[in-house]
C-alpha cells in the first residue's frame, strides 16, 4: 500500500459507497456515505475495500509546515 502525505489540509466527504483511509500508526478508519475526514497532513493511504464504487469530494487547502 502506498502511503503518502501532503502539505495541505484536506476536507474529504464520502458522498457515496465506502473507503478506508490507513495511517502510518496502523489505525483503519472505514468512511461510508455521509462521513466527513479531516486531514492535516498525515501519513495515509486510500483503499475501497468494498465491491461498490466509492464517490467522495476532496478539498486540499494549502499549507505552510514549520519543520523546525
């Protein structure tokens, strides 16, 4: 699985079916239609383990990351 971070804040809104959403610490987080994940920059990866489409809205609002 591709795990992967950005430097945004991300909106995501399932809007349909059902996704997983897995982060670096080994937690799965199942979103189905209706749910909303806030995101801030973490390490990540998407996989619809369903048999159905998923549809879901993304929002990537730009950021500047103080790595100090």
């Amino acid at each position: 699985m591709w795990m992967h971070s950005t430097a945004t804040v991300d909106y995501i809104l399932i809007m349909s079916g059902e996704i997983c959403c897995f982060f670096d610490s080994g937690e799965k987080v199942t979103l189905s239609a209706g749910d909303c994940l806030v995101q801030n920059g973490t390490e990540h990866a998407w996989r619809n383990e369903s048999a159905s489409e998923c549809v879901m809205a993304a929002i990537a609002v730009g950021v500047i990351r103080d790595n100090r």
